[in-house]
C-alpha cells in the first residue's frame, strides 16, 4: 500500500487532507512541530504516523519522505497580517522549509508533491477573474513566500523529473479551522464572535469580495491533483475555489442566519497587505484534473457554523473579550 505524507498534518487543512486519506483506506504520515497547528487537530486521526518536527528538520523531513509516494505540502505560518510583522519567520517556514522538503523527496524517489499555493500571489490586480497565466504581483511577505514555493516545485520537476503540483487556494475556511487566533481566517473569527454575542470587526469598507471556499473543496482539489496523469499536471499550477465572489458584507448576512446574531458590526481602517478582490478562473483544473466546487459558499457556512456551535463550544463559551 502507497504511504502519504502530510505536512502541517495537525494544520486546518493539512488536518482535513489527512482524514480525508485516513477515510480511504490510506496509509498516512504526517509533520507539524504545532508552532500553529494544534494537537487536538490530531483526535480522531490515531491511525496516522506523526512525526512531531520542524519541517526544517533535515534529519526528521528525510525520515518523514522515506517510502512516501505523494506529498501533501500545507506547512507553513498561513497569515498575511503575521508575515507583515515578522517577514523572515514567515520565509523561514514557508521558502527555506519548502527547499528542505524538496530536497528530501527528490532523494527520497518521492513521486509527486502537491504543494499549497495561495490566491494571494496574484496582489491586487484588477483584472477578475484571476487566471494562472497572469502575471503575480504579491504585496505581502507571506505572498512573496508562497510563491517562490511554487518556483521551487517547477524547478525541481525540470532540473531533476520530481513531479509537482502547485493549486493555489482562495480564502479557504470550515471546521476545524481556529477561530481563536487574531490570523485566522475572517469567517472562523466572525463565526465565533457572532456565536459568543460579539461584535465582529470588518477591516475596510466591507465591499472587499473574495472567493471563500469550504475546506470540502480543497481536499477534493488536492486528491484530485495527485491522482492525475503527470502530463496533465506536472510542474504547473491550478486554480482552486468556487468560481464565485462574495463581499464581507454579504458574508455577514449570511453569518447573521447562520448563527442569530443580531448585534452591530464595527467598520476599521483596512490592514495593510490586505487584497481588494478575489475570484478565481477554475476552468485549468476542470480541464487537466476534472475538479469542480462540490459545497458552495452557503452550505459551508452552515456546516462550519454548525461544527464552532457542537464541537468547539467550550471555546464559544470562553471567548470573551476582544479579538
């Protein structure tokens, strides 16, 4: 049986690529050294191999990519405001650790690493929707570092044969995803203050859109794509999201129903890194790998809301106090 190998395996989506394999019948091993991914992601996941280690850790990644087939590559600090304020950190994780793990595979024979990409290397270019061949214009550090990640994955499948697969995620959210940090994600945060009775805080106007995608659609994406016949694939770049937009604005009504909340929402100055819009052409990884969006944006909403009230009401609970 083919081994897997997470990394950011007890990260939000790391953890939910994992369960997804573990479902499967899959043989699975994961890394993290839970610098922000939480070991409690790990319940429920007994059957994984884990590897507690930094995946800078040349010793630990060789031995992580021994006997592997496929890597899904999600380690990283997944945060623009954090990568503003402390840019090398950000780097070391994301470029430095990313060369460490290709090299590791690339001597461990591995046979493709699909490797988590980021909508954000597109900046804030007005063109919509935003398609793989346009030109990236990052703005922020952690944008930078995603996308010298996905230069180092085309490398390594021209200079040595390592097969790679770049998708670039746009504003992925859903269960399991930690609604407690100051970086998360904007609808984990809202979720969870809008369940606790507390008044979420929009950064800008509010008419910012982005194209959110329920975690569902992402582990679809990254199966899909290691699947795939490497003609179709190998050392390119994809796409995934819904194909779809919503405001923050719009976010919150539907927030609203979700959760009850029927208390006011604070307007601030916007952040700095922060991009305007975003929506994604979906139609390359339709062609190469046959991915389509299987929960749209209001299920998700719902079925994320619906796992913060059940299985993180302790956390609702106790979230007092601004975040």
């Amino acid at each position: 049986m083919d081994t897997y190998l997470v990394t950011g395996a007890a990260g939000f989506i790391g953890r939910s690529i994992a369960s997804e394999l573990l479902a499967r019948g899959k043989r699975v091993r994961g890394i993290d050294n839970f610098s922000t991914g939480k070991r409690e992601n790990l319940r429920g996941l007994e059957a994984l191999d884990f590897i507690e280690a930094d995946i800078n850790d040349a010793a630990a990644v060789a031995e992580a990519c021994r006997g592997v087939e496929c890597i899904f590559h999600e380690a990283a600090i997944p945060s623009v405001p954090r990568s503003v304020e402390d840019p090398v950190t950000s780097n070391h994780a994301g470029v430095s650790g990313t060369v460490q793990l290709l090299v590791a595979a690339r001597n461990a024979k591995v046979r493709r690493v699909v490797y988590a990409g980021s909508s954000s290397v597109y900046g804030n270019t007005p063109t919509l929707p935003k398609s793989e061949d346009m030109l990236p214009s990052p703005i922020s550090p952690y944008a930078v570092a995603k996308l010298a990640g996905e230069l180092y994955m085309q490398s390594f499948t021209r200079v040595y044969g390592l097969e790679t697969v770049t998708l670039r995620y746009f504003n992925v959210f859903g269960p399991c995803q930690d609604p407690t940090s100051h970086y998360s994600g904007v609808l984990a945060i809202f979720a969870l203050k809008m369940l606790a009775a507390e008044t979420p805080t929009i950064y800008g106007d509010g008419e910012q859109s982005r194209d959110f995608t329920f975690i569902q659609n992402v582990v679809h994406g990254n199966l899909l794509a290691s699947e795939a016949p490497a003609e179709r694939v190998s050392g390119k770049v994809f796409n995934v999201a819904t194909g779809t937009r919503i405001t923050l604005n719009q976010a919150v009504e539907i927030l609203r129903k979700a959760t009850g909340y029927s208390g006011e929402v604070r307007y601030a100055p916007e952040r700095g890194g922060d991009v305007k819009h975003s929506l994604a052409d979906i139609g390359l990884a339709k062609q190469c790998f046959g991915y389509e969006p299987l929960v749209q944006f209001s299920e998700g909403v719902e079925r994320t809301v619906d796992w913060y009230r059940t299985v993180a009401k302790p956390v609702i609970a106790g979230a007092g106090g601004e975040r």
